[in-house]
C-alpha cells in the first residue's frame, strides 16, 4: 500500500466504521443494553437463520489464519503477513479485555434466557461476553482487505461484510451491542496499526 495515494483514514471503510460507532455509541446512550439486544435479537427469520448462522464463521479465528496463508500461497506476502499478525495481535487485545473486564453473555445475563433468539439453540452462557472476538476478528480481516484496495466500493463491500458478522453475534445470541462496536474499534484500530508500523517496510509482491 502507498499511503500517499492510499492511507487507510481515508478508506470508505474507516469513514464507514467511524459513522457505525459514532451511531451505536448514541443509540446505547439512548436506551439500556437489554432494550438494544431484544430490539436487534428479535428481528429474525428463517433466511436470516440459515444465512447468519454460517456467516458468523468468517469472524472465527481460522478463518482468518486460513485466509492468511492462501494469501501468502497467491505471493500476496504483504497482505498475507498482515492478516496472520493483526489477527494474533487483535486476539491478544480481545483476551486482556475479557479476562480484566468479565462481562455476562446475554444468556446468562438475562433470567429467562428462553426468550432469546438463538439458532440450534446453542447459546452460550459465559462471562466473557465483552468484546466480541467474532466481530474483532472480522473487522479486522475486511479492514486490511479494503486498505489494500483505492476501489470506493469494495471498501463499502468489506465495511457491510463486516457489519452482518457484527450483527450475527447480536443476531444468534451471543452478544450485546456494546461487545460489536468494541470488537470493531478493535479489530479496525489493529489493523490500522499494523498498516502504519510496516508501511515503510519492502515486500518481495
């Protein structure tokens, strides 16, 4: 990446993100974190089951370490090295939070959990709720996918990518707002950092 020409705080992702904080971080202001999970858990249908319960694996981390090293098979060693370091550094961030901060997932947060939406019913029950490794992960995989891109709209594709997979935690049970805008600042900021510490090193492709 040339940051002349393509510095990543001025990728429609990263105006993008800051947009979906900036009105997340509002709407929590506004309501509590059981209004705002009920109001975005209970929007669900058969499609979105199918489709959401799938799609939340792009934000597991294997997905990403996969991805990494396809990238490096392709000779793509710049953006390859980047995925595997910001998904180990992001993931480091993700833990540190978790275990100095433990947070209740929403099924165990809420009393009578049968009244969440889950699918399969696998709902997770642990207190390592904040923030969403998913999310984290996710966000940070598309932000180094629409940084290496000056295409104006693959960076609004990535953005929305990794806005459902946010949105399946939400969707599937396992998280509240507040863990996905957490796990995007993250997982964006990561890659921002990454992009910045080697943006002056030579890559062989």
């Amino acid at each position: 990446m040339n940051w002349k020409y393509n510095h990543p705080l001025k990728n429609g992702f990263t105006f993008l993100v800051c947009l979906f904080i900036l009105v997340g971080a509002s709407v929590l202001l506004i309501w509590d974190k059981s209004t705002t999970f009920l109001l975005l858990n209970q929007q669900h249908s058969f499609i979105g089951d199918v489709a959401l319960k799938y799609l939340t694996h792009v934000g597991d981390g294997l997905f990403m370490i996969g991805l990494g090293i396809v990238l490096l098979g392709l000779g793509k060693r710049k953006l390859g090295v980047l995925m595997l370091l910001t998904f180990l550094l992001s993931g480091l961030f993700v833990q540190i939070i978790k275990h100095s901060n433990p947070s209740p997932r929403p099924g165990l947060y809420f009393s009578k959990s049968e009244h969440i939406h889950c699918v399969d019913g696998n709902l997770l029950k642990g207190s390592n709720s904040f923030p969403s490794g998913h999310t984290t992960t996710a966000f940070a995989l598309f932000a180094l996918l629409a940084f290496a891109t000056r295409n104006v709209y693959w960076q609004i594709a990535c953005f929305l990518g990794a806005l459902l997979i946010g949105y399946s935690r939400i969707y599937l049970g396992q998280h509240f707002l507040a863990d996905v805008l957490t796990g995007a600042v993250v997982g964006t900021a990561t890659a921002y950092l990454l992009n910045w510490l080697l943006r002056n090193k030579e890559w062989d492709s």
